[in-house]
C-alpha cells in the first residue's frame, strides 16, 4: 500500500471513532477539530495528509515548526501544541500557528509583545496543569482564573480556551477525570467572563484518550501515532 492509503485508511478510522465518541455525547461533528500532530512524520507523510484535504497540522518543536511552514503551502494551518520558550515566540508567531501551550503570564506578555512589534494578532489557549504533575507545564488550575480576567491586558492575543494533557495510561478511562474537571473549569470560568470573552474551546485528547475527552467536552483533539500506524521512519 502506498503511504496515502495507509493515512487514509488510518484516518477513516479515527473519524468513526470521533462521530462514535460525538455521537455518544450527543455532540455534532462540526464541533470538533481534528489535529494532525506531524512532529515524528517524515514529509512524505505530511504531504500525503495534504492529499487527503487535512490541513491542520500540529508539531511540538518551534524549529520544525518554522521550517515546516516555510516549506509547506499557506492553506495549513499550524498548531504550536509543545512546549514553548520566550525565546522562540517569534518564529511560531511568524508562522502564523494557533498556540495551544501557552502556559505561564510571562510566555503570555512575550507573546503580545512579539504580536504586536508584528502588528499581527495571535489565537491561543491556557494551558493548565489539572494533574498537578511536575513534568508537566500549565497553569494551576487555582491560579488561572487570575490570568483569564486580565486577558484584556493583550490586545493582540486571542485566547480561544483551555489545554491539558492526561497522564499517561494504557487505559483511556484514566483520562476521564482530568478532562472532566477542564470542563468543568471552563465552565467555572466563563460565568465570570462577558459574552465577549467567553473560553469556547478545549484542547485535550491524544492518539490514546480523544475518544473520551471528546465525551468530556473537547473541541480540539491532536492525533499524531494513531494517523501513521503501519508506517516506519527511514
């Protein structure tokens, strides 16, 4: 099989096991974005997403993610889904990729900074650390609502909602109470928030758990592992 219908075959399956998920939530599929995470595909791979009309692709490298850009047609939309240094906001910026770690008010003065030197705009989303992991970044969930009611501050920052990795787990149920207390963090969250402002997106879910934070609320999933399945790097 060539490697566009292996991803085509992959991705067939991963959109039934969303309009599954969506559908035991009673969710609409137009809710949820699928995020191809490209950070480990060869550029073969990436291309053959582009093929198959998926032009939201995610990395977790700034570097990558700048050379990527630049080699790749405008139509993609990027995803800046790793961790990111104050020191690389610029080039993600000049990418135009969607930020989803945004994860301490520094990174977030950097950004509105570096955006507005550019005269651009930039959309994000707040990550929060739910799990209280030390290997992970994010906000508390206990300090973020600090963070939410200054966003005023940015004027050239969007912020779309909020980020959280699960644990690692073999079983995606383990994922389901940090999705859920996201949610209901959100939730929490906009009654203190006007129309205007309102955090309407979740980013959260992975190869191994976005079935199950789609049934929590995720408007965002980022998928990398599950897409190349049956492909090897050279």
């Amino acid at each position: 099989m060539t490697t566009t219908n292996v991803i085509s075959n992959n991705l067939e399956r991963i959109n039934r096991q969303i309009s599954s998920a969506k559908d035991r939530a009673s969710r609409s599929t137009e809710e949820i974005q699928l995020i191809a995470v490209t950070k480990y595909a060869e550029l073969d791979w990436v291309k053959a997403l582009m093929d198959l009309d998926m032009y939201h692709l995610g990395e977790s490298r700034p570097q990558q993610l700048a050379e990527r850009s630049q080699a790749l047609p405008d139509s993609i939309q990027w995803h800046m889904i790793g961790h990111l240094q104050r020191n690389k906001v610029r080039s993600v910026l000049e990418s135009g990729a969607i930020i989803h770690s945004v994860d301490s008010v520094r990174l977030l003065e950097r950004i509105e900074s570096i955006a507005a030197e550019l005269e651009t705009s930039i959309s994000i989303f707040l990550e929060v650390n739910i799990s209280g992991e030390e290997s992970k970044y994010g906000f508390s969930p206990e300090s973020i609502s600090q963070t939410v009611s200054k966003m005023s501050d940015y004027p050239h920052v969007q912020s779309l909602g909020l980020m959280t990795m699960a644990p690692y787990s073999d079983n995606p149920e383990d994922a389901r109470p940090c999705f859920q207390q996201l949610r209901e963090l959100q939730n929490d969250l906009n009654t203190q928030l006007d129309s205007h402002h309102q955090l309407n997106c979740l980013s959260m879910g992975m190869s191994g758990d976005f079935e199950v934070a789609i049934e929590e609320g995720a408007t965002h999933v980022r998928i990398g592992s599950a897409l190349f399945e049956g492909l090897s790097s050279d």
